[in-house]
C-alpha cells in the first residue's frame, strides 16, 4: 500500500527542514490533535499513540542530507516506512512531501487506508510548525 500526502511549501531551508526531521524529538510538533502519547525513546527511534490506534514505535531508517529522511516502524508485524521528501525551491522557501508504504494483507490495508492518508496529511500540514 502506498499512499501520498499533499506537497507542502515551507518558509524554511531544505537544511533547517532535514535537520529538524532527523531529530526525532521534532515528530511530536507535527502530531495530529489526536495524539494520546509520544516518547523518545533515544536519539533516532519514537513512539506515538493516537485515539483508537494502537501504538506504533518509528526509527530512523535512513538519511540522505537536506532531501530525505526515512523512518521505520521497528516491529515486523506492521512492516512500513515513512518517507520526507524536501525539495529547495529557494534559498529559505522548501517543498516536503511524505510518503508512506506498507505492506498489509487487503483486509488491513482497507481499515487503515483512511486514518493513515488523514495522519500523514496531517503531519505535512503541520510542517511550518517546525
């Protein structure tokens, strides 16, 4: 299942945006309203839990300077990753896109289709807040 959030343009350098993204401390600011808990669980690695969710634990997978950032669910049983894209348009104005890709059987992937695309909408939205 891959799935796209909305480009989103950001007030901030592709370097500023890549050295937040990779600081793992920062995913708490991009969270939905509906965050129940978030925790650092070290440098690169995070949990979150949102209203009827269960809690998903993310680390960092991959970094490539001021135009990617990749994250990872660190358990086996929901096999995904979470992709930032950040493209300089200008020397402080940064487009970010996120991208997520999972593989679930089809009966997942239906549950969870909707309340991903509206997360990772969220949290591209909420990139300015960065």
């Amino acid at each position: 299942m891959n799935l796209e959030s909305p480009k989103v343009t950001v007030d901030k350098s592709s370097e500023y945006l890549f050295t937040a993204l990779t600081d793992v401390k920062n995913f708490e600011k991009l969270m939905p309203d509906t965050i129940s808990k978030f925790e650092v669980l070290g440098e690169d690695a995070f949990i979150f839990g949102l209203k009827g969710m269960p809690e998903i634990k993310l680390k960092m997978k991959e970094q490539t300077p001021n135009s990617k950032v990749v994250l990872g669910a660190a358990s086996d049983k929901l096999p995904f990753t979470l992709t930032g894209n950040i493209i300089s348009l200008e020397e402080n104005k940064s487009e970010v896109q996120l991208l997520f890709e999972g593989q679930f059987n089809p009966m997942m992937a239906m549950m969870i289709k909707g309340p991903i695309s509206k997360f990772i909408e969220t949290l591209s939205q909420n990139m300015h807040k960065l």
